[in-house]
C-alpha cells in the first residue's frame, strides 16, 4: 500500500545527477584537512583555518549552509590590488579577533546566541551539548522537521535542495550510527509530505542502513531514477563509497574512518565517533575510506614509499595516529573540535570488494 502511493503521489523524481553534489564536497573537505597533515605522512600540527571578515567565522563555526553559488571574477586584476584585498581582510580579521578575545564569558555567549538567531542549526547546537545518542537523534529529528517546514513554506520541486538540506544529511550521516537512522528513516516517510524530501536529507538508494526487510517500503526508482533496489542483500554490509557518509576520524595519510556499533546501541549510549570516551586496549569496529585520486595522482603516490599508504587500506599491524575530522567538527560542535590525537592498531581488515574503496576494520585504542 505504501509503494503504490509512493508511485501515484510522487512518481519518479529528477535524474540522480542533477542534484547529488556531495561527493565532491566530501573530496574538497579531504583537500583542505591536507593542511593539517603536511604532506610527509606524520602530523606537522594542526590545520589553521582561514579566517574571514565575519564573526561567524572568526568564531571558527560553519553551520547550516546555505546552497552553493558560483561567482565569476574579471581577468584584469592585478597583483597589487589582491594584496591590498589580503592586507584589508587581514586587518578586518585581527580587529574582529581582538574585540571577540576582549569580551568577558558572558559577552561571547551572546554574541554567539545572536549570530545564531537565524540560524537553526547552530542554535541548537548552542542550547545543548550532544554527548548521547539519544541527544543526536532529538537533534537530527529537529533538523528534518525544520526542513519539512522550511519545503512547505517554499514549496520547491520534487527533490530540488533548500537552504539547509546539506548540514541535516550530513548530520544524520556522521552523528547516528545505522539503526537509529534507519529509525529517523522511518519516523520521515510515515508522513507522505515528506516523501519528495527523502533523497535531500537521506540521500540516493540503496541505504546501508535499512534491512532486507525494508526493501518493499517505498519504490527506489521514485527517489532516483535508474534505482531498483532500496537495501542490500544482507543487513550490516560495509557501506560502500558513496553511502559512507562522513567520516568521524582521519589518519596521517588521509584515510577517513567512521566508527560503528558491534552491538545494538541505546540512547543513553556514548555517541560511537566519540573516540575519546572509549577504554585503551578496547576493540573499536570502524569502516575506512581510501579518498578517490585520479590515476596520475595515485601512480605519483605509489611511486613515494613515504605517501604510499595514502592510496591503500591499512595492513593488520599498522599503528595510525586518527583525529577528528573537519567534517565531524562541523555537524558536532565544541566537543569535536580538539586538537588530541589518538593512537590505534590494526587487527583485522576485510575490504567491501576486490576493487572498492571501502573497507571494514577492526582496531584497538592504544
């Protein structure tokens, strides 16, 4: 009943290619975090971002973005004109810096309550600290229902992004282990209103995170067109590239890992991408993700024996040196952005496929 009004009230949506933009979004966030790692393959210290002359981002938060805009600029500028623009910003930048370092406590709460007035995400990220499960699932059910809101209002086309769109799919991708989205899956598409808003907080199918079960609860070509099937084969699969999601941890070579529960999770459990509460010499069940390169730049990589694990899974043995990752920094707030480093052993892997980019792990916390 559910797939027949899947297919007379939605139909089939927009060809997947005109809106599935993350992909290289997730590739230049691996470009910038290349700041922080150097290029020698042992951290050089951390990444320093790049300020602007706004106080959003002089307090170094990037939430809820809006949708991407391209600009063009003329040809004809010259050299000491972009210097001028650097020494400008420069000195806006310091002046923003100096007067935020010289409020007290309570001063810099208010302002960042004021920035955020407008900005729902931030907000409430502001009004609660999200240690739990539990507290990503309320937070990630408030982002889809705000952008449920926000579609109503602006009635856009089938699948078509709105403002906001981008920081709740990458929110519920990072914060929530798989059985809790499929649980947020499930507490959406309840609603029918909510169905041509799957693919832009979800994604494309199939999901990793539904059961064989679930297969037969609303028609994949309906969300993208060319999809047949809404789940894997078999529960638990090793998410493959594109539905990794974002990773929680980043090693020396720039390989991305997301933590994952071995059990079934509660809401009163620690958060699984929050490495820090976890016991050394405790095992900890992760996927990683070899970043995509084109082949020029792997056959250069392969040629360095320093750069070489960059373009290859981790080996049974290795010690690696992971932090959180920019991504995870921006869906979570405060309590990612530390500068520790934790160490962790390899001691198992099984890669996806014979010529996937995904792979499971098993390591343990030094």
């Amino acid at each position: 009943m559910f797939a027949a009004l899947w297919d007379d009230t939605v139909g089939r949506f927009s060809d997947e290619n005109t809106v599935e933009q993350n992909q290289d979004q997730e590739d230049n966030q691996l470009n910038q975090q290349q700041e922080w790692w150097k290029t020698s393959g042992e951290a050089a210290g951390f990444e320093v971002q790049q300020p602007s002359a706004v106080a959003t981002e002089a307090l170094r938060a990037i939430w809820d973005p809006g949708p991407a805009s391209s600009s063009t600029s003329g040809g004809g500028q010259t050299a000491t004109t972009s210097t001028v623009a650097a020494e400008t910003k420069a000195r806006q930048t310091s002046s923003i810096r100096n007067a935020f370092d010289d409020m007290d406590p309570e001063e810099r709460e208010e302002m960042r309550i004021q920035e955020a007035k407008d900005n729902f995400a931030k907000e409430q990220l502001l009004q609660s600290r999200i240690e739990t499960i539990g507290d990503a699932h309320e937070y990630c059910q408030s982002l889809v229902q705000k952008q449920l809101e926000r579609a109503q209002e602006q009635k856009p086309t089938m699948n078509t992004p709105i403002y906001g769109d981008m920081h709740a799919r990458k929110s519920i991708a990072t914060l929530l282990p798989d059985e809790i989205i499929r649980q947020l899956f499930m507490e959406t598409t309840r609603n029918k209103e909510s169905w041509p808003r799957i693919r832009s907080l979800f994604g494309v199918p199939p999901y990793n995170f539904l059961r064989p079960e679930d297969a037969g609860m609303v028609r994949a070509s309906g969300i993208a067109s060319g999809r047949v099937n809404m789940t894997y084969e078999k529960a638990g699969e090793t998410a493959a590239y594109s539905q990794f999601g974002m990773g929680h941890l980043v090693d020396t070579y720039m390989r991305e890992y997301r933590v994952v529960p071995s059990v079934a999770v509660s809401g009163a459990d620690n958060l699984p991408c929050d490495i820090d509460s976890i016991r050394s010499s405790v095992h900890v069940f992760m996927n990683v993700r070899v970043p995509k390169r084109s082949k020029e730049e792997k056959a250069t990589l392969l040629r360095d024996a320093a750069k070489r694990r960059a373009v290859v899974f981790p080996q049974v043995g290795e010690e690696i040196t992971v932090r959180y990752s920019d991504a995870l920094k921006q869906v979570w707030g405060e309590k990612a952005n530390t500068e520790n480093t934790t160490r962790i052993r390899v001691r198992s892997i099984i890669p996806r496929s014979v010529k996937g980019s995904t792979a499971a792990v098993v390591a343990i916390k030094i």
